[in-house]
C-alpha cells in the first residue's frame, strides 16, 4: 500500500512536472509575445551579422527574451542567421517571428532620380539598401565592366533610368548594378532603338542628349520642342550652344566650387572643356545628369518643326520662348536677360 501511494505520488509529480514543461514551451513557441503598437515592425539584418546583433533589434519589439532565446537556440536559428529585411507583425508568437526572420526576406521598393552624378547615385542608394555608398561607387565605375557594356564614366549614369524599382534589402553593390544594367537593356526594346536609329544617334548618345533636354526644361510638355531644336541643331552642323553644358564644365573648375550659376555669361562661353557645346560641335562627352523617362522619350519622340533657338520665358517662368530666325531670338533673349536684372541676378 504505501509502495502504491509513492508511485502515484511519483506520477502526479511527473505529470506537474510535464505539464509544467509542456506549459513553458507553449507560451514560448504560441504566445504573442510583440509589446510595439503599430500593426507592423521590420527589422535588417546585415550580411554576416551573429545573433547578438539580430537579437539588439529585437529587444525592443518583444515581451520576453529569454522565451525567444530558448526557441531560437531549440530551432537552430542561433547558428543560421540569414541577412535581409523581415516583416514582425503585432501578435506574433516567438515561432512565427523565428520563421518570419529565418526565411522570409521581404523585398523593398528603392526610388532615384535627378542624381547629377553618380557619387550622388551612389550616395542615394546607400540609404535604401545595405551596400554602402562607397562599395557601389566602386562596382559602379569598374572599368572592366564599363568596358564590357559599352560604358565609359562619362555616359555610365545614363545605365541608371530613374524609377521605382524592387530589391531585396541585402542586395549588394555589384547587384544593384547588375539589376539595373538588365532594366537599361529592357527598357533600349527594338521600338526604342528603332527611333534612334532614325535619329542616327546612339542609346547612350540619346541619354546625353536627353539629359541637356531636362536640363533645360523639367516640362515634360515642352521637352519635345526644346529636343526638336537640339535635334534640328545637330543635322545642320550648328553648334549645339547650351547653356547647362558650360554651367556642368564650369562646376568642374575651383574658382565654381560651391557656386550656383544663375546666370550664363560671355566668360563661360570662353571655358576650355569638351562639354562646351558654344566651342564644341555635337554632342558632349557624356550626360550632364541624370534625365527623367519624359526626356528620354522626348528624344525620342521629338517634335518636327523649324525652330533653331530659344530663350527663356520671362512671363511664364519655367517655360522658353522659340524662334526660327537669329533676330527673332536675340529680342527673346534680350527680353529675359532684362526680366534677370531687374531681379538684380547679375551671375
């Protein structure tokens, strides 16, 4: 008898003991165990990072720590930390957060546009993914691969189109370039390339040209006219003479050096550079920036008409007068240098 009542006693006990344990790993695998209010949270870990450093960002987001260290230590994640962006939704429990983090790398959209260079690109990227703006300056202007895709550092911010594009947050700097070198050779289609062709202009020829056009008009409405003068330019041998080119040759000197030119005068005509297009004929060298997809199609798709020049608007800021003639011009431009002067712009 008293044989029999330690082994119930041993049982029960056993039975505490188990349901105790079988209690524990309940609330550390099925509890929600989130203490942030918003809906949702994400975290970034960073290629090579150790669980230490997952678990920094964690710590924030959850009730209880040691739940998720024993699960996480249980499901091996501890030893298989894998880099991404990961989503934590309010509510989780500590074995749908492991899941999530483990392997569930959520994407990102990343936008550009109006880098003027690509240390700007660079630098714009770098606060959208884990590559550093360095790294991606770097794969960005690796000679072997400009030369191996028809780029030189000149035109290479013409392979970078500005738009919103899908990554995963650890994409690194050689595949962000990769990716966006794939967007350039979809985006140049049979249709794109016939109409330059017809143009007799080159795709990275079609980039600079297309990056003065949005240099001097950011409406989208009168890029085609202003690409129609440029392009009308071109096929008879006159100078291109716009004046963005000397602005770009001229922030390229020291004496511009944190400068801001407001107004082009006779002595940047005289700057000795090729993106000089008053000295130089035909295109320059390379993009003067980055050009909006209006632009680009702008050139496109230009507009078919005889004018030569255009100016400014005084009266409709943001837009140019056009003229056929020299004489026509030169009382636009006269009117709108007057327009800067009475706004005492005098550089």
């Amino acid at each position: 008898m008293y044989i029999k009542k330690i082994l119930w006693a041993v049982a029960i006990i056993g039975l505490l003991i188990f349901g105790a344990i079988a209690y524990y790993i309940y609330n550390a695998m099925f509890q929600p165990n989130t203490k942030f209010e918003t809906q949702t949270k994400y975290i970034c870990v960073s290629t090579g990072a150790n669980y230490i450093q997952v678990r920094q960002q964690l710590e924030p987001l959850l009730k209880d720590m040691g739940s998720f260290d024993a699960l996480a230590k249980q499901k091996k994640y501890t030893s298989n930390i894998k880099a991404g962006r990961f989503l934590i939704s309010k509510g989780m429990n500590n074995n749908e957060i492991i899941n999530s983090i483990r392997s569930k790398n959520i994407p990102l959209k990343i936008a550009f546009n109006n880098q003027h260079t690509l240390e700007d690109l660079a630098g714009r990227i770098s606060t959208q993914i884990e590559a550093d703006s360095i790294s991606l300056l770097k794969a960005m202007t690796d000679n072997t691969f400009l030369e191996k895709n028809g780029f030189n550092k000149a035109t290479a911010l013409g392979m970078y189109l500005p738009n919103s594009y899908e990554f995963f947050w650890n994409t690194s700097a050689e595949g962000f370039r990769d990716k966006m070198l794939t967007e350039y050779n979809r985006f140049w289609n049979d249709s794109r390339l016939a109409k330059a062709k017809q143009l007799n202009l080159a795709p990275d020829k079609v980039m600079t040209l297309a990056s003065i056009v949005h240099e001097e008009s950011k409406q989208a409405d009168e890029q085609p006219r202003v690409a129609g003068v440029y392009l009308n330019r071109l096929r008879i041998g006159m100078p291109l003479q716009a004046d963005p080119t000397l602005k770009f040759a001229a922030y390229h000197l020291p004496e511009y050096k944190d400068t801001v030119i407001r107004r082009v005068l006779n002595v940047h005509k005289e700057i000795d550079s090729p993106y000089n297009t008053y000295k130089n004929l035909g295109l320059p060298p390379g993009l003067i920036a980055m050009p909006d997809l209006s632009a680009i199609n702008a050139v496109l798709n230009p507009e078919k008409h005889n004018y030569l020049y255009f100016a400014a608007d005084a009266k409709r800021l943001g837009y140019h007068k056009f003229a056929k003639t020299l004489a026509q011009h030169n009382n636009n431009a006269r009117e709108y240098q007057r327009y800067l002067s009475s706004q005492g712009i005098n550089r």
